[in-house]
C-alpha cells in the first residue's frame, strides 16, 4: 500500500518509495505519525522497528511495515510530490496549503494517484477563508455528511451547534445544549453519552463516490473544549 499525508502547511508523509530528507520534517514522524498508529487499535504495532535491509532501514523520515512503508516528505516543495506515486492521498490542514508557481499542491498530490483505479483521496482542515478554502471546496461537492448527537431527553437527533449553547448570565459554567426538538436544556455531564451514541447522516445522498463530512469542537470529549470553556471565552455581549 502507498500512502501519502499532507501535514500542517509544509510537511507530508508517504507510504511509497525512497525517502526525502527535510529539515522541516525531522520531528514529524515521531510526535504526529507514531501517536496515530499506538492509538488505532487496527494500526498498533504496525510500525516496526526491524532492519532487514540496509537499504530499507528505518529513520525518522522512513519506517516500513507489513503493507508498505511511511515516508515524510515536505509538501511545501513541488519536486517531493513529483518524486512518488501512491494510492491513498491524505492532506491534512489542507486550507493552510499555499499554491506556488507549479501550481496546487493538493492538485499536484492528487495527480500522484492516478496510476490506482482504487485510489482514495482525504481533504481535512479547519476552515480558513471561505473564498478560498480547499476543504470547503470539496465538502460542497460531496454528500456533506453530519454528526448527530440524540437527546438523552427525547432522542431526537441534532448536530450541535453554537446556537444550541446556552448559559446564565455571567456564569459560562452553567452552559448546556438546548434540545431544538423538545426545547429540554441538556447538562454536559450528558455529553459522552450523546457522542458515543451519535451517528453520521449524509445531507446530500444523491452525491455517490465523494463522502464529505462536517466537525466541530462541541462534540469534542476533550476538557478544554467543554462547553463552560467555549462560553468563558466568548467576549461579553456576544453569546
């Protein structure tokens, strides 16, 4: 399997060939890529730190597993994306991807694949400009899925948004999700369990072939991303 990852504006990691040695990269690997692998139970254990080969070892710009092998390249710089060909395109953080005078380097990544009649090809980012934002580019052209959370109260589904938040005056702890079905006012305590009962449902299921899907920290678990906090951080007069 070949695989090549856009990482953050100038950095990106490839399952392929011969590796490419970057200064920007060196650091990549280990505190992005391995955290990924340890944390998929399917992954764990993947990367493999036999050396079988001299011409095959790994370094932190190259690790093989039993499928393939991880590369890090930097995808700031056009001649790395023409130096491979794979068949699983990932660009994270792809709006911070600047277009240089060789064009696109999400197009140019993407012409890398076409060798694969299976290829598969992921676009991630937060949003950055709406005029110019390659993920929102291409979420528009998909089936532009959401994640629903059901309410503990009445079960009917809903993809949270900022406008279901509410809190006291003055008090961002207080902050919970207002049903929009039932109008019953959910504590976050109830947040995991919504979560982990969420499911995806496509918005546009006549799109075939191009699955896209929608995110946003209010579902995250995480503790600085609880609602008290994103309440404690809204400037007074805005909620």
């Amino acid at each position: 399997m070949q695989l090549l990852i856009g990482l953050e504006r100038s950095r990106a990691v490839m399952i392929g060939e011969s590796p490419v040695a970057s200064p920007m990269c060196l650091a990549s690997e280990r505190t992005f890529v391995e955290p990924i692998f340890s944390a998929s139970p399917a992954l764990r254990g993947s990367l493999s730190d036999d050396v079988a080969d001299e011409a095959e070892r790994n370094t932190l710009l190259h690790r093989r597993f039993a499928a393939g092998s991880l590369k890090v390249v930097a995808a700031k710089a056009p001649r790395n994306l023409r130096s491979h060909t794979a068949r699983v395109l990932i660009v994270d953080e792809a709006d911070a991807c600047e277009t240089g005078a060789e064009g696109n380097p999400i197009r140019l990544g993407e012409r890398r694949t076409l060798f694969f009649a299976d290829r598969k090809i992921i676009i991630g980012s937060t949003p950055l400009f709406e005029d110019l934002s390659h993920v929102l580019r291409a979420y528009t052209a998909s089936d532009q899925r959401v994640f629903e959370c059901p309410c503990p109260a009445c079960g009917a589904f809903t993809e949270i948004m900022w406008a279901h938040i509410e809190w006291e005056a003055e008090r961002p702890e207080t902050a919970a999700f207002r049903c929009a079905h039932c109008e019953e006012l959910i504590e976050e305590r109830f947040k995991p369990q919504m979560v982990a009962e969420g499911r995806w449902r496509a918005t546009r299921p006549e799109v075939e072939g191009h699955a896209g899907f929608r995110l946003n920290a209010l579902v995250s678990l995480l503790a600085n991303a609880s609602w008290a906090q994103a309440g404690a951080g809204v400037p007074r007069g805005e909620e």
